[in-house]
C-alpha cells in the first residue's frame, strides 16, 4: 500500500512543471560557474591563494581541475537548493489544501500516517533525485570539462591537498551526507505544510529559517557561537565538508583516506537525523489530529 | 710600545692569512660543485608548513648550471617555495666577486666545520649574505644560511652519501620564512569539527621547510632549455 501511495505522490510532484524548476535551476548555475572557472578560474584562485603568490610556487591550472570545480559548485550550489527543496516539500500537504483535494485525500481508506509517509517518502526520492543530478553535473561533468588533478580544499585558516586518488569516495560520501542535510530541510518545510492552506505561507516560512539561522551561524559572534550555532540544524548542514578536511601527521603531511574527526561528521549526521524525525513526527501527528476543513 | 705593535701586525698577519684561508676554501668547493653543469633527479618532497596540508610528492627536479634550477611534480600539486632555487647551491658559487670571511668552527649534525661568511661585491646580488658550514675533509657543504634582498632568509641542511663526489646530496631540508594565511570570515564557509582553534594557533609560526629526498640522478647527461620557462 505504502508504495502505492508512493507513486502516486511521486506522480503528482513529477506532474508539475515547478518540480522541473529546480534541475532547470540547478543545471544553470552549474553550467555558468562551470563556465565563469573556465573563463576566469586564474582570479578565483588568486583571490584564495594570492596572499601566498610571494612565497610559494604553484600551477593555477593544476589547481583548477575538475574535482576543485565540483567541491566549489558543491560549497556555493549548497547553502540555496533548501530553497528549491522547500519548493516541493512545503506545497505536498498545503498545496492539496489550497487545491481543495485533501479532504477527499483523507477520505480514502488509507491511514493519515500513511499517507504522510507516503507524501514525506516521495520528497526524500525528490531530494535524492536532485541531488544526483547535481552530482552528475557537477562532478562527472567538471571532471569533463577540467580533468582530475590533486584536489586543494582552501579554508579561512589554510589549505589540505588531496591526493587524486583519494578524493572521489569523499565525494560520494559528501553527497550521502548532503542528502541527509536536505532531507532535513524537506521535513522541515513539510512539517510547516500541515499548518498551512496554500503553499506559499511554508515555503517562505522554511526559506527564512534557514536564512535566519545561517545568518546567526556566519555572523561569529561568541554569544552566538556559543549558545546558538551548535543546536542549529544549518551549522550541521555543512557536514559533508568534513569528508573534505583530513589528517595529518606531525609534519603537516595528509594521510591517505583519513578524515580530520569523523565524531564531528557523525554528531552532524546523527543531529539532522534527530531534526529530520521531529520535524516529521510532529507534522505527522498534528496532521492527525487535524480537524480538515479544506 | 714596539711589543704591542708585534701583537696587532700579527693579529693582522694572522687574520690575512685566515681569509686567504677561507677563500681558497671556497674556491676549492666551488671547483668541485662546478663539475656539475647539469642534473635531472628523481625525489620525494615533503612539505611541513603550518597552514598546509599536503601529501609526501614525487618531484622531478632539473638543476643547470650555474643558476637555473626547476622542481617539478608531474603527478599532482605542490606548492613550491620560491626561493627553492637555493636547493642548489650554485647561486653561491657562481658568485664571481665576493669576500670569505672566516668565522670559525662548529658542530654541524655532529660534524666538526669551519664557517665562512660570504659577502657579494655585486651590489645587484639578491643575495645579501651567506655563511657556509664546510666540512673541510670531504669539501662539503653541511649547512647553508643565506639572506636575501627579496625573499628573506633562507636554511639548508645537506645530507650526503651516494653523490657525495659531485657534492650533491641524498637529502636536502630547506628552511624559509612564510607568511600568514588567513582568509577573512565567512568566504569559505568551513565546516566547524573543533579543529579551528588548533589551526589557528599554529599558523603563529613562521617558519616552513621542505624536505627533498633524492632517490637517484642523472649528471651532466644535457637539461633541454624549455623546462626552466
């Protein structure tokens, strides 16, 4: 049954043209950084790495091979498709409100928590979908574009080189782990659904979170760091970067397939799956006991 | 009054013949080092600066007489540091006017060497000063602490064995100054793990080396020009 109701969830999203937003979305930005590093990479690199040009000796085009592209497009395309998941996620309950359909939804012979699941499931295979998208673009199509080389992860405080043959796994862990962080924001906006008649009102609401709280979480400020940025679900998001920072031994030299401190990536991993089920389980419970009028 | 006059004409005597010393030596060296017009070598370099994390490379590094020198990672990427040119130590030798200055003994690696100072008439030179640790008995040099007028100061320590003969050695560790890397907040997004703090602490440091461990050489076999480009 489950999977029935499934499908036709997925049906109804996939029915949409604004579904088809998003991977238009996606693709564009992608293919016009892609080209904006093809054009002008040198730049970018100089404005990373500049500070370090009367020191040090490095070949900008080694650096600007594929897999830097795919972690760059992953670090800029990542803090704005919560954006288009909310799109999808927020309208699965509140759309069929606004439509007038959720009534007659409720009135077939199918629990409310079923057809919840079932509406929830068909965001995570939205979510997944989209971010394999992504993937394939941004990584095999870089790789395509820029070749593989070494990769350069550049952080405010210094840089880790990665050997080439150890980054693709951190990639693919990167993008399970971004998944998750998406899935979390998907939950987030569907558990805003239940409480909304059209969809407007939880999309924009879960968009503002999620600025609102990335800003709390950039602004570094210690009452903030302290007190706030720790259980905002926006500061684990960045997780998947974690797969990117790696040990090193006492004389600054990378150790092949190791990550700096994994405990962080899981307590990130483990804090957005708590997040994930509250938001769910609370939209599936007061979806319960909603009196629907719509 | 005639005893102290013997005492400062020895003393000048003395320290004439130091120097005369001292530049023989050198020019001894210089000789032996010459020898080499050209190398292609295979190596492993390590990189160990505080904001850097890189894996153990394998380099190529072609040296041309008298100063042109080039280290090369044909697999991967490494930051090289500029003034790597002093890995060789022919941008000492090929000075043509300079003056040795003696400056006595010391341990080097547990070596006993005699220390020269040397002082480029050049005044173009971007070299400023250089001391160099010989070891007498075998013409080598140990150490090398040379000051720059563009890229600070730079330490070589030299380990010999197999190509001691033409004065290149096995393993070379390369001392230089670097500068602070920070970039401000909020432009790469980082991903908090607790690691921060630590980084930032070391950073404080400014110093950086790179070890270059040569596994093999090719000498005087001819360098074609476009490497260095």
């Amino acid at each position: 049954m489950f999977i029935t109701i499934l499908r036709i969830e997925l049906f109804k999203i996939f029915r949409k043209p604004r579904t088809y937003i998003s991977f238009g979305a996606i693709a564009v930005m992608i293919i016009l950084i892609q080209l904006a590093i093809k054009v002008q990479g040198t730049e970018l690199i100089n404005f990373f790495l500049g500070s370090q040009n009367s020191t040090f000796d490095y070949d900008p085009a080694k650096i600007l091979n594929g897999y830097f592209v795919c972690y760059f497009i992953l670090n800029t395309l990542l803090i704005h498709v919560p954006l288009l998941v909310a799109l999808i996620a927020g309208d699965l309950v509140a759309g069929e409100a606004n439509m007038g359909t959720l009534r007659l939804l409720v009135s077939k012979p199918v629990s409310r928590e079923m057809l919840m699941f079932s509406k929830f499931g068909a965001s995570v295979v939205y979510v997944v979908m989209l971010l394999l998208w992504m993937a394939v673009l941004s990584l095999f199509g870089s790789i395509l574009l820029f070749g593989t080389n070494d990769l350069v992860v550049i952080k405010e405080t210094g840089f880790h080189i990665i050997s080439s043959g150890d980054v693709l796994w951190r990639f693919m862990a990167a993008f399970l782990f971004a998944t998750l962080a998406l899935i979390c924001i998907a939950s987030l906006a569907f558990m805003l659904s239940v409480f909304a008649e059209n969809s407007i009102g939880p999309i924009v609401a879960t968009v503002c979170i999620v600025i609102v709280f990335t800003i709390v979480q950039q602004l570094q400020v210690p009452m903030f760091q302290e007190y706030a940025s720790p259980y905002l679900f926006t500061t684990h998001m960045l997780g998947w970067k974690g797969f990117f920072y790696v040990m090193a031994t006492d004389e600054n030299q990378t150790i092949r397939g190791s990550v700096e401190n994994t405990g962080a990536i899981l307590k990130s991993g483990l804090v957005l799956t708590g997040y994930t089920l509250f938001f769910l389980l609370l939209g599936v419970i007061s979806f319960k006991r909603k009196d629907i009028l719509s | 009054m005639k005893k102290s006059g013997l005492i400062i004409f020895c003393m000048v005597l003395l320290y004439g013949v130091k120097a005369q010393d001292a530049g023989a030596l050198v020019e001894k060296i210089k000789g032996k080092y010459n020898a080499v017009k050209d190398y292609e070598a295979n190596a492993k370099m390590k990189t160990n600066v505080v904001f850097i994390k890189a894996p153990v490379a394998n380099i190529k590094v072609y040296y041309k007489n008298p100063d042109q020198l080039k280290i090369r990672n044909e697999s991967g990427i490494s930051f090289i540091p500029r003034g790597s040119v002093n890995v060789n130590m022919g941008n000492i030798f090929t000075m043509s006017h300079y003056a040795a200055i003696d400056a006595g003994t010391e341990m080097v690696n547990g070596r006993n060497t005699r220390v020269i100072k040397i002082l480029p008439d050049d005044e173009q030179s971007d070299v400023v000063l250089s001391t160099l640790y010989i070891d007498e008995a075998q013409l080598l040099v140990l150490r090398s602490k040379t000051t720059t007028k563009e890229n600070g100061t730079y330490e070589l320590d030299m380990f010999y064995g197999r190509y001691a003969n033409y004065g290149l050695p096995d393993k070379v560790r390369f001392t230089f100054n670097t500068r602070d890397y920070k970039l401000p907040k909020g432009v790469t997004f980082d991903y908090d793990n607790g690691s921060a703090e630590k980084e930032s602490e070391k950073t404080k440091d400014k110093k950086g080396t790179v070890e270059i461990s040569y596994s093999s050489y090719s000498i005087n076999k001819g360098i074609p020009e476009g490497i260095f480009n």
